[in-house]
C-alpha cells in the first residue's frame, strides 16, 4: 500500500510580518501552492492509495472561499487515491470553517473533532484522526481505543509532540506504544522521525528563516509485515541565514567575498539573510555591500548587529575640546554600564564623525 504523508502547508499565507519584498513573497505563496498541486501529480502519477494530510493544509485568516474550491478541485483530480485530512490550529474546523461551505469530493475524508476510525476494507486498513475546532487545546481532548491488530491502522494527528505546550500535547511514548502501523504527525515544520512509526513530515516548502534544513513530504510502503519509509525533498526555495563576523579590518571585497562563498550554489533559488556581528570599519556600509551583491542573488535582505570598531580612549582625546568629544564624555558612563546604549553610541558617534568631517564643526 503507497501512502503519502504531508502536512502544514499553510496555502494562501500572507506573509504580513515577513522582511520578504513583496514581490518575493507574493512568488513563494506560489510556491507553497505548487508544492501542494506536485503532490498532487504524484498521487496521480504512482497511483498512491492514501494521502495523509495532517493539519494547517490552508492559512485560515487569508484563505477565500474561492481558494479551498481550488483545493477541493485539484482532489477531485484523484479520484483513486484516498484523502484524510486532519485539520489543525491554522485550518480548524468550526461551523464557519470553509472545510464545512466547500463540497468536497467523495475521496476526500476530513476529520471533525471527535476521535473517528475509517476502515478501507480493500486494503484492510483503518485511518483514524482527529480535526480541530479551535485553535488551542491544553488537554487532549479524547481518548484512544483499543487497536485490531489484525488491520493496517495508520492515525493522521495534528499535535505536539516534541514539548509540553497549548497545541495538543501528546506523549511519543504513548502514540508508540499504542501500536499503530505508521503515525503521520502534524504541526512541528520539521521533518523527522521521532519514534520507529511515528513522524512529522514538517512543512513542503519553508515558511521563514527559522525553518532551515530540508523540506518535502514523507513516501511509505506499508503492508501488515513491514513498512518501508522515504523522506522526499521538495522544496523549491530554501530560507538561509549567513553569519558574518566582522572585524575593523576586514575592507568591503573581503566582507563580500565571505558572504558568496557562504551562500554557495543556492544563490539564484534561495532566500538569505545575512548577520552581521562583530567589529565594523566604521567607514563602510553594510547596505551598500547587499546592495551591490544584490543582481547576484535571487533574494538578499541582512540584519546589522555589529558595532563601529572605534578606540573611544583615542577618540577622545583627540576631540576633547569639540563636540565630538563632549558626546563621548556625556554618553560614556551610561554607555559602559548597558552594551545596548554602548552599541547606540557608536553609531551617534559614527553620525557626529561624519558630520565632523564634512566640515560642520559648530
């Protein structure tokens, strides 16, 4: 028996609080989309019995009607293949749900928030899941039944089980000993196997820079005697996070150099983010670096956590009778005592330096 697990795809996000340039992010909700139509095609294409959907499958606070029809269509499109879909926190299913105005196809199963059993006669299986009703549940909110051994019993769950938080919370220990063939989890964006049967297929593409690694789709062969699992990378852009650490006497070619051969191969499909720590020249501007590395790269955007390498002690006294002198002395005391008012007077410092030089001496 084919079985595919998926989960938190999260269609239709919109991406509101993210550093993507719009262009970029309108492009990688696309992506999301495709990743979920490639599915799709491969149900079709390798005649897959059962896909196994295991919650936040749309962005409910983005979503249009017009969307899930979408959706609902592209099942249609494999009539062969049996769907279950566990709705989670992101896609929960309430009476206003779109899972409950939207005519799915009969292939189609979509759990409500009652533990529910499906037997498959054909293929001597029974899929049980769950489907969320609101957004948070501190508790488990069923109980498990007694399993027949006799069947292939596969359960389809959003839920957390990796730590002890409000998104219902489940011990791997007991999905394991429950005995269930394979156990398709949702919610973590993580792919991995945190158990022998148990699994959370993580997110098909990555959603932002805290979801590194690789992202796909699980691919099983279960029979009742052995199950045979592969993880199936699919994602078409990667979210990378480049440290640089800088030091006073690193010139902007060095500093440029460091982050294209950090990015490697993936710079014309990925979006990166660069760090800077460290130490900086205060003659050289880190937005001028992305902005002339830019044309190179598919999508660029940096964060500056670096300070201005100046001696203040030198500083000083060479200004001690100017204005930038006198700032220094005001803003010293506080600055040596807080390294976040140290850091804002360095770059006050950079300011008044430049100013300074620019021949306003007053």
């Amino acid at each position: 028996m084919k079985v595919i697990h998926a989960s938190d795809f999260h269609l239709f996000s919109g991406f509101v609080a993210s550093p993507l340039p719009a262009d970029v992010a309108n492009e990688h909700r696309q992506r999301l989309y495709d990743s979920f139509t490639n599915i799709i095609d491969t149900c079709r294409k390798d005649n897959v019995d059962i896909l196994l959907i295991s919650g936040d499958l749309y962005e409910s606070s983005y979503t249009k009607i017009s969307d899930v029809k979408r959706i609902a269509d592209a099942f249609a499109t494999i009539p062969d293949t049996r769907v279950f879909i566990s709705p989670g926190n992101h896609d929960y299913y309430d009476e206003y749900s779109y899972y409950t105005l939207v005519d799915f196809p009969e292939n189609v199963h979509i759990f409500s928030d009652t533990l529910e059993a499906v037997k498959i006669d054909e293929l001597n299986t029974v899929v049980y899941g769950f489907g969320w009703k609101q957004n948070r549940y501190a508790e488990m909110p069923f109980s498990f039944v007694p399993l027949d051994k006799s069947k292939i019993n596969i359960l389809c769950l959003h839920c957390d089980a990796i730590s002890k938080s409000d998104y219902l919370s489940i011990d791997a220990e007991l999905i394991e000993s429950l005995g269930f063939d394979y156990a398709a989890l949702g919610h973590i964006h993580k792919a991995g196997q945190i158990k022998k049967k148990v699994f959370y297929s993580g997110s098909p593409e990555p959603l932002n820079f805290g979801e590194d690694g690789n992202h796909g789709y699980f691919y099983a062969n279960i029979d009742k005697k052995s199950i045979k699992v592969n993880f199936v990378p699919c994602a078409e852009c990667l979210f990378k996070t480049i440290i640089i650490k800088l030091t006073g006497k690193m010139d902007s070619n060095k500093i440029k150099s460091m982050i294209t051969e950090s990015a490697g191969e993936g710079m014309k499909k990925n979006v990166y983010r660069v760090v800077f720590i460290g130490n900086i020249n205060p003659h050289i501007n880190p937005d001028d670096i992305i902005t002339d590395l830019k044309k190179d790269f598919y999508c660029l955007i940096y964060i500056d956590k670096s300070v201005y390498d100046y001696d203040i002690k030198k500083l000083y006294h060479q200004n001690k009778d100017n204005i930038i002198g006198k700032y220094i002395q005001k803003m010293m005391k506080r600055a040596s005592e807080d390294p976040v008012m140290y850091s804002a007077m360095l770059k006050g410092l950079n300011a008044l330096l430049y100013k300074y030089e620019e021949g306003d001496s007053q």
